[in-house]
C-alpha cells in the first residue's frame, strides 16, 4: 500500500467517527507525518477522539495541556482529561495524574503562607 493511500484511508476512517483512526490522524499532523504539521488539526482531532472516549488521547490531550508545549499550559484541562483516562484504567495518566498532585502539594508544603515568618 502507498502513503497517499494510507492517509487517505486513515482521513476517511477519521471522518466516518472512528477514535482510534481521529487519534492516529492527530498524531501525523502532529509530527508531521504523512501530512503538513499542523497543531490546530492536531489539537482538533485528539480533541474528537477523546471526547469520544478513546483513553489514549485523553491521556495524551491531558499531557499536551499539562507541558503547555504547543499552547498555554492548563492545569484544570490537563486534570481532567488525565482523569478522564484513568477512569478507564489507563495507567500512565493515573500516575501522570499523581505525579501532577504531588507536586502541587509539595510546592504548597513549601511555600506556605506563614504570617510569623520575617523576611
């Protein structure tokens, strides 16, 4: 099979609703594979694959919201969609997840507001 082809069949597959097809799809215009890089479309297609509920991309849309690489970070999105995940077993996002809270936590403990301290 060609590439044009496959691009083609992954496309139509993408359109007719399949989530591990738009998942795919979102990763090539994300790396640039098979199709001109593009984020938006990128963005969009992880976007329809997670709502559909296909885990993977919820895990991977809730990393690309957490690292803020292609767009301003999102703390709140970032939860959702790694919890969102985890709901279905997924692993990676469940300690994406914790590692997220804890550090949260951590950085809390630290900086405390403590009205008795000087500075």
């Amino acid at each position: 099979m060609n590439s044009s082809y496959d691009m083609y069949s992954l496309k139509t597959k993408a359109y007719n609703g399949d989530e591990k097809a738009q998942y795919k799809l979102a990763l090539c215009y994300l790396i640039g594979k098979g199709v001109n890089k593009n984020i938006m479309s990128a963005f969009y297609w992880l976007t329809m694959s997670a709502k559909q509920g296909y885990n993977v991309a919820q895990h991977e849309l809730g990393k690309l919201f957490d690292f803020g690489k292609f767009f301003e970070r999102d703390e709140q999105c970032a939860s959702f969609w790694y919890g969102e995940a985890e709901k279905q077993g997924n692993i990676e996002a469940s300690l994406d997840l914790f590692s997220m809270n804890e550090y949260d936590d951590v950085f809390d403990d630290e900086f405390d507001d403590d009205e008795d301290d000087e500075y």
